[in-house]
C-alpha cells in the first residue's frame, strides 16, 4: 500500500470514529428515547393485563373504554363515590370528581391502593385513564399522543350526565403532572382547579440531572413536557402544589420552580419533610390538603406551608411492618390478564408487592392503611 492510500485509509478510521459513530449514536438515541421517557414496560407484566382490579379495594367501579381523537382505544376505571348522607341527585350535584393522571411506568391498577384512601378520605370520584401504551389502551406512548389521551379523558367525564361538570378536578403525578398541566393549559374553561404532585420542570431538565453523560443530547429532544412554560398560562385557575422534599428522582427544586413561576392568582403549595417521589401520599397532611383543596373554595389565595411528621398527631404510632415480596405475578396461578367486568365482588387477584419499611413514629392521615399491598414501581 502506498502512502497515499495508507492516509486515505487512516482518515477515513478517523473520521469514522471522530464523526460515524457518535452520529449513530445520535440517531439511535433519537429514535428511541421514547423508552427512557415512558416505561410502560416495568414491573414486568404491565402492558396488557392489570394485576388486580378496583373491586379487590371495595372500590365501585365502571370499565371505560375511550376513543380518542386520532383513533385509539384507551381504557380507564370510573370509580363513584356515594355520600350515604345524601340522595341519588344530591350526591351527582355535590360530589366533586378527579381525573388521575399517572406517572411514567406500571399501569393504573398499581395505583389502587393510593386511590382507595384518596376515595375514602377526599370523599370525590375517581376516573383513573391509561395512557396509550399503558395497561390495557392501544398504541405506543408519544408527547401528543398523551395530550390527546387527557382531551378524551375529560370529554368523557363532562359528557356524563351523572357527574357535576362544574366541579372537574385534574390531578397529576410525577409525568401524569405534565399532562395535567398542558390539558389546564387548553381546556381551562371545563377544570375547576388541578393539583400536582411531584412534577418537573422540562424533560431536558431532567435530562441533566438523571442521565448527566447525554445531556448534551437533549436538543434532540423530542419530548419537551415543559411544564416551566404551561404554569405560566393558567390565568385564575387555582392550583395546589404537593411537594416532597426527599424525592430521589425529581430533584426537590423543580416543584418549588415551579410554584414561583408559576402565574395563577389562587395557587398553593405544601412541603412534605420526609416524601420521597412515590410515597408523599403516605405522609401526614396529604388527604387533608387535598379534601381541604377540593371541597372548599379556593379562590384568590397563594399560600406556602410545610409539613413533618410532627406537625399531626394521632392516637397512636403505628409501628414498622415489613413485606416481603411474594411469587411474582407472572408466575402464580392467577397471572392470566384480568378483564374488568363493571361492579365487581372482590376477586382473588395476584399481588406484586414491594418491601416497604416504615419507620416506628411515622404517622399518617389514615390509621388504617393496609401495606400488604402496597407496590410502587418508579415513576418519572
């Protein structure tokens, strides 16, 4: 070989390494970095079946099936809530219902044990929807096809003639607070107020604090959910704020960016000292805030209030418990997918439960929860 075809050859190896590959590199994380973002993949098991159903929580419920705007079937559980109080038209007027957005990985039914203390102690109805992708819905999860999935979520609850379509309520977790966000942004004139827990800022943001070796990627970006921008465009709207000051996934900040730029003359915020990303639910104060923020009116007000473990008392602690996880679901007898029926007796379901510790002086608004079924995979 001559020289001049030794350095041509060279170059070419050079430029192969310098430019070829980081530009494959590139594509391939372009192409799928839908699988960062929406995890529907874990715990193993998620997409197509559900692991248990409302009915195994007393939980009275309707199987909905949804068509949204671009042709998708999404699925979603109805759960009503009957003030025994009240009479049959009394309780459509005055009962207040909540639309449950989800955070990024699992499915709806690993939510249930959240949502039964929530319908017992908010005292509202539920309507939980899958994302496409997710449990049971069709297709494949995307930014606009999960804005589209919301619009037929709330379409579907004020078209209702059994629900006060003055009193829709949007609530938003982790990744379900994104979509929350944008669907306030667009339909405000059908939402009474939304609250968020444990949202971030941007998906580029998160990008530099979860994933700091491709953060020069995120121009790539597809997925932008930049909640930063939609706080800013809710007008009078009111808004709560659930924050936790120990959440390992969304750094604590973003919440409290959040609520400062955010431009709602009627917004809230509340700290929990010991919240972590998947359990501020479980921390004192959370029901309260939320029934409080639901039930009574919350025009003109922008308050900060911070929560610990030693701000609610209760009778008495409750101790630690520890659950092992048991076979998992896919390998038990009832691992066949479960279809959801309408109002059920409580079948025997399979359960994925994760150990959980809880530390001997925790105290919670609910002194009754049961954690033998407690499972909160990751959520974003």
């Amino acid at each position: 070989m001559d020289t001049w075809a030794y350095a041509t050859h060279l170059l070419t190896n050079v430029y192969f390494y310098l430019f070829g590959i980081p530009a494959l590199l590139i594509c391939l994380a372009y192409y799928y970095q839908d699988i960062l973002v929406y995890v529907n993949y874990l715990p193993k098991g998620s997409i197509g079946s559900y692991a248990y159903l409302p009915s195994r929580y007393d939980l009275p419920f309707e199987d909905i099936w949804l068509r949204t705007k671009d042709g998708y079937r999404i699925h979603g559980w109805f759960i009503r809530y009957q003030d025994p109080s009240l009479n049959l038209m009394e309780a459509y007027k005055q009962t207040p219902t909540i639309i449950y957005f989800h955070g990024n990985a699992g499915n709806i039914s690993y939510l249930l044990v959240m949502v039964k203390e929530m319908f017992r102690l908010v005292k509202c109805n539920i309507f939980l929807v899958s994302y496409r992708g997710y449990g049971k819905s069709e297709g494949r999860p995307t930014e606009r096809g999960l804005q589209l999935d919301a619009e037929a979520a709330l379409d579907f609850v004020i078209d209702r003639n059994d629900v006060n379509s003055d009193k829709i309520f949007l609530f938003g977790r982790s990744l379900g607070g994104a979509v929350a966000l944008n669907l306030a942004r667009t339909r405000r004139e059908h939402i009474k107020a939304i609250i968020i827990e444990n949202a971030f800022t941007c998906v580029p943001d998160m990008m530099d604090s979860l994933l700091p070796y491709i953060r020069h990627f995120k121009y790539f970006c597809r997925n932008k959910w930049r909640n930063i921008d939609h706080v800013k465009t809710l007008g009078t709207l009111p808004i709560l704020f659930l924050a936790a000051e120990k959440d390992e996934l969304v750094p604590p900040q973003m919440m409290k960016q959040l609520y400062e730029e955010c431009t709602s003359t009627s917004k809230q915020i509340q700290y929990f000292a010991n919240g972590t990303h998947n359990n501020t639910w479980i921390e004192p104060g959370y029901f309260r805030a939320m029934h409080k923020f639901v039930h009574i009116d919350n025009a003109d007000k922008t308050v900060t209030k911070r929560v610990s473990p030693t701000d609610i008392k209760t009778p008495s602690p409750v101790r630690r418990r520890t659950r092992s996880r048991p076979e998992s679901v896919a390998g038990s007898r009832n691992s066949s997918p479960i279809e959801a029926v309408g109002v059920t007796s409580s079948p025997s379901a399979a359960v994925h439960v994760e150990k959980f510790n809880i530390d001997e002086h925790t105290t919670f608004d609910s002194p009754n929860l049961d954690f033998t079924d407690l499972s909160t995979p990751s959520h974003l």
